[in-house]
C-alpha cells in the first residue's frame, strides 16, 4: 500500500475538514430556512438582502465544497475556502462590536458557541485554510 | 479513477450529513425577564388594563401584589408586576372536576 507524503496528507485532512464543515453548515442552513432568514433580517445592514443571502451562502458553502472534494479543483477551493472563513471572521467582528446580542446564524452546533469562541474558531480555520493552500501550491510547484 | 484520492472527502460529506440528521435546532428559551407578569382577579372588574397594554402603567407594585396574596411575582421583578388574561383560560388537563365551573357560581 502506498502511503500518501505526510504534508499532502494534511492538506487533504484540511481539505475534508472544510468539506466536513461546509457541508453541514449548508444543509443546516437549509433545512431551518426560516431562521436563518429571520436571524440574518435581524441584522440592519442585511434586512433587504436577508432572503437571498438565506439561499447564496449555503449555495456558495456548498460549491467550495465540492472544488475542496475533486483533487484537481483543490487548490482554488482550498484558497475560496480561506477567503470564505476571512469574510465569516469579518462579519463575526463586526457583530461584536457593534451588537453582541444577536444570535449566530451559523448553522448547527456551531450556533452554540458565544460570539467571542466563534472568532477564536473562524481565526483558527482562516490559518488552517491558509497552511493548507500554501501547502497545495508549493506541492504542486514542485511537481511541475 | 484513484477512489483513495476521494476517501477523505467522501468521509466528511458523510459525516456531514450523518451529524446534520441528527442535529435539531435550538429553541430560543423564555427566560423569567421575558415576560411581564399580571396577577388579577378572574372575573373582577377592578383589573387595569391599560396595565395589560402597558407594563409601565402596571397598577401594583411588586410588594403590594406580595400583600394581596396572589400568584406572586418573580424575585426579579421592579416595580411592575401585574398577571391578567384578556380570555377565558381553558385546561386541556384531564383532571380538572367537571363540575368545577358550578362550585364557582354557588
């Protein structure tokens, strides 16, 4: 059996870890439609936009998803994936400083997390996208 | 086609799935500072209700609701503590005497 180099590894863990994530928080998404339309509407700048939001973002989650799952589209999904998890950290900053009362419509068990844990988190897979990205491009460089 | 290639991925969108079926969603729970509490009289005409409509024009304080012996008000409470219903309350439990509605007329 032939063993995979270990930083490839990674990246695939990486890989399936965001694939893991953005699957699960798009059918969750979905499937309480509803509330996370309502949850968005609560959120003044989103008001309008709340309803098509409710549908782009689990749509978008999904198809990095699938750009993380075939190994030639990898390298793109794992660099939207981070870029993703930079905009997620950016509105999780923005509502808390400006209104920490809201409710997180993020998805899931993910949901359960207070605002401030949910930065640490989003930080966290914002450097394990970057890592893996960098990772992806320096294997594929030197294949080449 | 290398199916190892996809082993992983596969692992996840199952687990994904698999953790979403059986994940339900979390109900906002009413906390006590939620609501407003009205302690009245069923049938008596001395109810306020603008107080109904309007918590801060409450007719009782927390310590006179204490006085009169009714269905008390939450520790937490300030100065407006007041419990009404603007309709008749119905039970749906089993237990309640049939004839619970003559006792209150004789």
């Amino acid at each position: 059996m032939k063993f995979l180099p270990p930083k490839q590894l990674i990246v695939d863990i990486v890989a399936a870890i965001f694939i893991g994530l953005f699957t699960y928080t798009a059918v969750m998404k979905w499937r309480h439609l509803h509330r996370f339309i309502r949850s968005l509407q609560q959120v003044p700048i989103m008001h309008e936009t709340a309803p098509v939001l409710a549908g782009f973002i689990p749509a978008v989650e999904l198809g990095i998803a699938m750009l993380l799952f075939f190994p030639g589209t990898r390298t793109i999904g794992l660099l939207l994936a981070t870029v993703l998890m930079l905009v997620f950290t950016g509105y999780v900053l923005f509502i808390l400083t400006t209104m920490g009362q809201l409710p997180c419509s993020c998805g899931g068990i993910i949901e359960q997390m207070t605002w401030k844990q949910h930065l640490v988190f989003n930080a966290a897979l914002v450097a394990m996208g970057a890592a893996g990205w960098y990772q992806q491009n320096r294997t594929k460089s030197l294949l080449q | 086609m290398d199916m190892k290639k996809y082993v992983l991925g596969m692992i996840a969108v199952i687990l994904a799935i698999s953790f979403s079926a059986f994940t339900t969603a979390k109900k906002a729970k009413a906390t006590e500072g939620s609501y407003y509490w009205y302690p009245v009289k069923p049938n008596s005409s001395d109810i306020d209700h603008t107080a109904l409509i309007n918590p801060t024009s409450a007719k009782y304080t927390k310590s006179e609701l204490d006085g009169l012996d009714l269905i008390p008000c939450p520790e937490h409470s300030g100065t407006d503590c007041m419990r009404g219903f603007d309709d008749v309350q119905t039970t749906d439990n089993d237990d309640t005497p049939e004839d619970f509605t003559q006792k209150e007329v004789q």
